[in-house]
C-alpha cells in the first residue's frame, strides 16, 4: 500500500465522547441514573425520551476527545498523511459548532479538511475509521482496498461483525497499531 495514506475519521463517537457526555445532561436534569450501555442500538431507546434536547451547541463544543487521538493525529500528520473528518450535520451552525470543537481540543491544525455528508462511501481513502456498521459496510464497498475500521461503542458492542469486510477496534491505541502495520514495508 501507498506509504501516503488518506485517513478518513468520523467525529461522534471516533473523535468525541458522544452519547456518554449527553447522557451526563439527561441525568443530571432528570434525576436518573441511566448508564450509556442503555443505548445498545444506534437509535435512542424509548426510554430517554428528549434525548437530543440536551445536544445544545455548548455542549458539542466542550465534548470530551477520546484519549489519544491528539498524539495519533500529530504522528500521522508528522509522516504526511491525509486526515479527513467525515462527518454528519444537522444544519449550518451544527457544522460551525463542530469546528469550534477541532479548535477547542486542540486538533484542528492536524485535519487536511471536514466533510460535511451522512455519504460517508462517496469519499475515497485508504482507512475509514467509523462506529456505523452501514455506514462503513457502504465505504468498503465503494472503497473495496480500503481498511474499514468499527470502533467498538456501546451501540454496537453486541454485534456480530464476523461476517462483515469490517474489523474491530476498541480505543486509539488499537488505531494507532494498525495504522503503523499498514505502513511497513
Ligand atoms: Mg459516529
């Protein structure tokens, strides 16, 4: 495989503590006491009716970031790949809250461009790091030398992947190995 490699990354989920840290909002709210593990699915369970409420642009630009991904990104920047953010949007200010997110943890500087889209398989690449068993059975087929990575979340932690052209990884470390088995010679 080409040394320069285009890293495509989701950003919910991938980048950020996503449901956890809303969930943190709910509860507090609420007076519950739900844990994320609730959300097994990728749709909200019935249960936390209101959910979304709580994604308030504030909140989307102080999400937690998953520990590693600043050092990873800085390597991976370092050797000249390509990082793309792919990522879903609900509107315009959505997208500029994002952004504020990448400059807020200190991130923005390592990523080449952000790609607003839910068509995540329209955009090539030689890795696609996702959470979204569809979304990334959809890029492996359009980008079928590509390296189709699921990050193990609560939503789909239960699920069975062994048959799909998808492998599993559990955190940025595991990212980060993979990346650097890619690359060697
Ligand atoms: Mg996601």
């Amino acid at each position: 495989m080409n040394n320069k490699l285009r890293i495509l990354l989701d950003m919910d989920e991938v980048l950020n503590v996503f449901c956890k840290t809303i969930l943190h909002e709910y509860n507090k709210d609420k007076g519950t006491n739900y844990d994320v593990s609730i959300i097994d699915k990728w749709e909200i369970p019935k249960e936390l009716d209101g959910f979304w409420d709580y994604l308030t642009p504030e909140l989307i630009e102080n999400m937690p970031i998953k520990d590693g991904v600043k050092e990873t990104l800085a390597k991976w920047k370092s050797k000249g790949y390509e990082i793309f953010i792919i990522t879903g949007i609900l509107d315009d200010e959505h997208y500029l809250n994002k952004i504020k997110w990448l400059h807020n943890v200190g991130i923005f500087e390592y990523i080449d461009d952000i790609i607003p889209t839910i068509y995540k398989h329209i955009i090539s690449g030689s890795v696609m790091v996702e959470d979204n068993v569809e979304y990334l059975r959809k890029w492996k087929q359009e980008n079928p030398n590509g390296l189709a990575l699921l990050m193990t979340t609560h939503s789909n932690i239960n699920r069975d992947i062994s048959d799909e052209p998808i492998v599993r990884i559990k955190d940025w470390n595991e990212i980060d190995l993979v990346v650097d088995v890619l690359t060697r010679e």
